[in-house]
C-alpha cells in the first residue's frame, strides 16, 4: 500500500482486493448525507478552523501546492469535539440520564468530557496510566471523571465493565457512525475553502478521521485522492487492508499517543476499503522532522499524532505531481512541553 507519485490527471483509486477481498456487506453506514446533518447539528459550537497555506512544504514537495487544515485551534485542541458533539447530541434523554463513559489516550477524553458537560450529561473517561499529564488533567477540567489504568487496552475493559455495571453509553473513539460523520465535517469545510483540492493527507488512528473525510466527499467529489498515514508501530489500519479483516496489533510502539490505537474499527475498515485511496506508514523520526519544520518554518506546535500527515510529505513516503493541490490535515496539537523537549534535538 506505499504510495508512489500521486499525479492529479490520474485519479484511479488504489484497489485493496489483493490485500483481502472485500466480502459482500452493506452500503456504507456513513454518507455525504449523513455528514452534512452532523454539521448542521454541531454547527455554533466548534470552531470552522481556518485552511492555511504552506508555500515552504510545497517547495520540499516537488513545488506542490499545499495548504494546512489547522484542527489543533480547535475547542479541546484537536478534531475530536466534532465528533463527540455529533455522538451526544444524537443520544436519548434516557441515554443522557444514565450518563457516558470513554475510553482514550487523550484528545477523545478531553473532547466526550467538553460535548457530554456543555449538555450536562455525566462523564467518566478512562485513561492509561501512560497518557500525558496535561490531558488526563485537561479531561477532568472539561469536567469528567478520570479513571486511569495500566494499558489502552485495560482502559477499553474497564470502560465496557462500567458500560456494563452503571447503564452508560460508551462513545467510541472512531468506530460509531455518529462519531465518522462528525470528523468528516473537516471534509466539507476543505472543499468551501479549495474547491479545486485534489488530495487530502490525513493521520490515522483508527480511522475515523479518515474515513469521514473521505465518506463526506467520495460522493461529490470523486476525484479527490483521500490518503491516511499511520505511524510503522501502530499500524492497524495498514494492517487491517492487509488482512482484509480487522487485526489486534500484538504491540503498539509509537511517540504519537494520538494514533496509538490496538486496531482500526471494523465500520472504519468496510468504509477504507472502498472510499479511501491509499494508507501510507511514517517512522517516529519522520513524526519528529515534521514537529521541527512546523514550529521552525510554520510556528504550528503539533503533537506527534498532528504532524504525522506532513511527515508523510518530508519524508516522501507520498508524492506528488507539481502543482497538485493537497490539503494536510493538522489534527491536533495537545502535548506536554516536558514531551516537546525531550523529543526535539538540542542544537
């Protein structure tokens, strides 16, 4: 699935049929329909984020034209809250009684504790013990109650076991259809902005992100080249269109706490298959390069999660033809300054 030069006046999209066939299964659950109704309901209470462009990464590029989609201004500091709000304001006044409970690294823990709060709807977040500090302490300022445990993975039990004891409803990070419409909102705004885009590069965890964006315009905008980036050592995506089937990654190593996902939902994987374009892999050094341009050319502070898309471009893991437009989703910037120094190299 490594991607070579994507040249606009040929957008065929990648096949993953050799890496598992698809089996027959239902339409999508998630359409362009359903991600214009998302935005209508969350709109008033995100941020419509600004698209900026970036002339020095499109000289590093091949002289592409390129642009930035800066989520790491938005409410909670990343894309999250788009899809939370989308999830909560969906829910039954039985479902908002009962209360909710998450499981997260991070930035889904800060953004279910700000959309369950601002419609005063009881939260418990459950974290592992490894999540950075500032947003274990920004999850319980939106006003959730934390609950950290010694793995992702234990954070994921124990949220199904308080799922299970008290009546909440758990928001999953990337695999809810509520969830995957409300990150593809980032897709309608791109194409207002650059109506003429050709390609969208966008980090990938579970997926969600990705498989919006690509649900929200794949319909309208066919020729749009939708291309996720995972990081080597967490790779489920990558992994799961491999396979043709989801995959437990037996070990998950990565500096990117935000795309540090056991495997991509299975939701996720029946949209990949036929709506997203390509899956690419960066190393933890191609994440730390692109921290470093964006703060010394940029003054953009990403974390590792929100710099791994233009990591994928420095590195020349994706490339493109001169002058195609590509949009970069930043897709967060929440990370600890004690983080931030010891990952960037002393000069």
């Amino acid at each position: 699935m490594h991607s070579g030069t994507h040249d606009a006046a040929a957008p065929q999209r990648r096949s993953f049929a050799k890496h598992g066939a698809p089996t027959d299964s239902p339409l999508p659950v998630i359409t362009h329909a359903d991600v214009v109704a998302a935005r209508r309901l969350i709109s008033g209470r995100i941020h419509r984020t600004p698209l900026v462009t970036s002339r020095t990464l499109g000289e590093f590029c091949g002289d592409t034209r390129t642009f930035l989609k800066m989520e790491n201004f938005q409410r909670t500091g990343s894309f999250k809250p788009r899809g939370a709000l989308n999830k909560v304001l969906h829910l039954t006044d039985a479902q908002k009684q009962a209360g909710l409970v998450a499981a997260s690294a991070g930035n889904h823990a800060q953004a279910v504790a700000y959309a369950a709060t601002s419609e005063g709807v009881k939260v418990t977040v459950v974290m592992p013990e490894t999540a950075p500090k500032s947003k274990v302490e920004a999850s319980r300022r939106y006003g959730a109650q934390v609950m950290l445990q010694p793995s992702f993975a234990d954070a994921f039990r124990k949220a199904d076991e308080l799922r299970a004891e008290h009546g909440y409803t758990f928001v999953h990070p990337y695999d809810d259809e509520h969830v995957i419409a409300g990150q593809g909102t980032i897709g309608l705004e791109i194409v207002e902005d650059l109506p003429e885009v050709d390609a969208i590069v966008v980090a990938t965890g579970g997926g969600g992100l990705v498989v919006g964006i690509a649900a929200a315009l794949k319909a309208t905008h066919p020729h749009i080249r939708i291309i996720g980036v995972e990081p080597e050592g967490a790779a489920g995506l990558y992994a799961a269109l491999d396979a043709g089937e989801v995959v437990q990654l037996e070990r998950i190593r990565t500096i990117a706490d935000g795309l540090a996902t056991p495997n991509a939902g299975r939701i996720v994987l029946e949209h990949a298959r036929t709506l997203v374009d390509d899956v690419v892999l960066v190393s933890d050094d191609d994440i730390i390069q692109a921290m470093m341009f964006l703060l010394e050319r940029s003054k953009i502070m990403a974390e590792p999660a929100g710099a791994a898309a233009v990591a994928a471009l420095l590195s020349g893991k994706i490339t493109f033809a001169q002058g195609t437009r590509v949009a970069v989703v930043i897709s967060g910037g929440n990370i600890d300054l004690s983080k931030l120094r010891s990952l960037l190299p002393e000069k």
